[in-house]
C-alpha cells in the first residue's frame, strides 16, 4: 500500500521525504550554519529554523534502513534514474508527443558537483557519465571572498545567491552596465543581511527614489554588483577560475558525443542517437532556478550542436524536488516491487545483497547523491 512506503531524496543541501500518497515532499531539511551578529552565536541546521531531520548515524543507509528502522523492504537508486521516471515528455509542451523517450539526458546541478547522465532504455550509459567539479558550495565562496569572510554563513550565504544572482546571456554587456554610476547601473541590489536577532532573512533593499539616502548604521550590506552574473558564470567557464574542466554546454556535448552504438546489444543509427539526446535534456538540481539557466545552455548548445539536431531542454516546476516525485510516480509501476530487497534477505545474507537495489547504476551509487524507497516497519 502507499501510505506505507516511503521516498527519500537525499541531497548534499536538502533532503526530501514523504509516504507514497503525497503530492509534494513534506520534508525539506537545509544544512543551515549561519550565526548572529551581536552574539556571533553559531546556528546549524534545524537551530536556525526547526524542522524535522533524520538522526545523525554514522552508519550506511542500509543499515539505518534494515537495522535502525527496520523497514521491511528496500530499493536504493541513484536521483536522476528517479527523475526520468517522471512524464519528462510534458516539459517540452510537446502536445504531439506522449510516448516515453528512449533517451534522455540528466544535468544535474546541485550543491556538490554538476553531473550530467544519459540514459538510454531506462539505464545509465556509464562511460559517458560526466562530472564538474562545481556545485552551489563553491559559488557561494566567491561571493564570500570579495567582501566579508562568510565561510561559516552556509544559509545565508546561500540566501544572497538565491535572491540576487542570474545567468547572463551577454556577459560583456552586464560588465560595462556594472562599471557605470549607482544612478545608471541596473544590475546592482544591495541585500541587507540577517542579525538574527529582529529578523532571521535578508532582503533586497529597494530605494523609493535614486536621491533617498538610508541610516545603514546598524545594518549590514552585501553590494550585488557584477557578482550578480559573475558568480553563476562558472558554471559555463569554469576557466574562469583556474579549473581545467568545460562549462555544462560543452560537457553535454561531450557526454552526448561518448554515448557510441556499440555499447548496445540492439541496432542503432550514431546521428540517430545523439539526435535523441539533443531533444530530450531534463535540467534538475538548485542551480537550475538560477534566472536565465535554461535560456543559457539552449543558446550555447545551439551554437555547439550540428545544426540539423533539434534542441530541446527541459525544467520542472521544481527541479529540487524532481527526483522525489520521480520516486512517488516510480512506486505505482508494476516493476517497483520486483526491485526491492526485503528484510529477510537482508538479515540472510547480509548488507551486500542492498547491492541489487542499484542494479543498473551499481557503479555510480557512490559519485551522486542517492534516493531510497523503502516501506514501512509493519
């Protein structure tokens, strides 16, 4: 029954659960430290903002699931296999198109890294896998060097990034827009940040008139200038920085490019395939609610592209929580039960039998943040 099984997306930044019979996720838990300006008194995670969390066990995720919990049966899958098991078909507002794609192409942007995964018939093609070593976590560092150390201020930190920074689609436009006076720059915002005390969210602050002056005295402001685009851009130049790696348009592209027939057992056409890829990319993952994300890398992968290739990507309403309905959708399917290790053999033969679980994507359970559904201790 639904209301006894349980789906677990398990984020570097958020983890999201809730019983089969939800519609969204209940639970979202940020890994929050921020601490209080007159006190400097150090909040983590549910300090700052009281929510429910799973307990701090330094164990596997099988055994909490087996052991600590004592669920009754198990499946442990890798997020963006969750996603694809979402209707990916009406992101495209495709009304033509209802049927399955046989492939898709993950990118996966969250707090750790940037993965991008093809599937193909439901599974992952490994050896075309591909990671950036870039993830919310390191551009909430460049915000952080330019003013204040704020290393320590993950939540706020975060907060800035998520209010004022977008991806730009003329890089060296915004730059000249952010070298002109305060009066003539339209990019810049001025976030007001948390004390912790009278309140615990930062703001944009807004002036009613450019001749408006404010009392800052007692306030402590972030002025968002070029790091606005600047900061998300690393995601696309990765140079920029010293990195020796692409930006996420060239890495579809080569991921894309490493998918070969020959890896199948069926017959397959290589335009064919990569005509398929180029058509059905799904963006998830925090980064993906970045203003101007998705315009970006269509611009960018028209230009990379063969020409005769249609390019279509993707977004979900909420690319956070994708991958957990991708979960709840994947527990109404005939072949859930087939996937599931149970208690009893878990007790019989031990943790290494979990390892079914991922069968497909076995490899991989480790390089990206993993999803379990597992149902109720009876």
């Amino acid at each position: 029954m639904l209301e006894n099984v349980l789906v677990l997306d398990n984020g570097a930044y958020t983890i999201k659960a809730e019983y089969g019979t939800a519609q969204q996720p209940r639970v979202i838990h940020n890994c929050k430290i921020a601490r209080g300006k007159g006190d400097k008194k150090t909040f983590i995670g549910d300090q700052l903002k009281p929510c429910f969390n799973l307990p701090n066990i330094q164990r596997s995720y099988d055994e909490i699931v087996f052991e600590a919990y004592e669920f009754q049966s198990y499946f442990r899958t890798i997020a963006p296999w969750l996603c694809i098991q979402n209707d990916t078909t009406n992101l495209y507002n495709d009304i033509n198109s209802s049927a399955k794609p046989d492939c898709v192409l993950v990118v996966d942007s969250g707090y750790s890294f940037t993965h991008i995964i093809p599937f193909v018939m439901n599974r992952p093609v490994l050896p075309a896998i591909r990671r950036i070593n870039i993830g919310d976590y390191l551009l909430n560092y460049f915000i952080n060097c330019r003013y204040w150390d704020m290393m320590d201020q993950t939540y706020v930190m975060n907060e800035v990034k998520e209010s004022c920074c977008y991806v730009s689609q003329n890089f060296l436009g915004d730059l000249e827009t952010c070298r002109r006076n305060t009066r003539n720059n339209s990019i810049l915002r001025e976030y007001v940040l948390p004390d912790f005390s009278r309140n615990s969210q930062g703001y944009i602050r807004e002036k009613k008139c450019k001749e408006e002056s404010y009392d800052q005295s007692d306030e402590q402001v972030l002025y968002m200038n070029n790091e606005r685009f600047t900061v998300p851009e690393i995601l696309f130049n990765p140079s920029d920085i010293g990195m020796k790696q692409a930006g996420i348009p060239e890495v579809i592209v080569e991921s894309i490019n490493a998918v070969l027939p020959e890896m199948f057992p069926f017959s397959v056409n290589e335009v064919d395939l990569q005509g398929l890829f180029y058509s059905n990319i799904v963006l998830v993952g925090g980064n993906s609610l970045f203003s101007g994300y998705k315009s970006r890398i269509e611009k960018d992968l028209r230009i990379l592209a063969p020409t005769d290739f249609e390019i279509r990507v993707g977004i979900p309403e909420n690319p956070i929580t994708y991958a957990w309905k991708g979960g709840n959708n994947f527990i109404t399917m005939p072949e859930f039960k087939e996937k599931l290790v149970t208690r009893s053999e878990y007790l019989e033969f031990g943790i290494d039998i979990a390892a079914k679980t991922v069968n497909p994507c076995a490899a991989i359970r480790y390089l990206i943040n993993f999803c379990i559904v597992a149902e109720s201790p009876r």
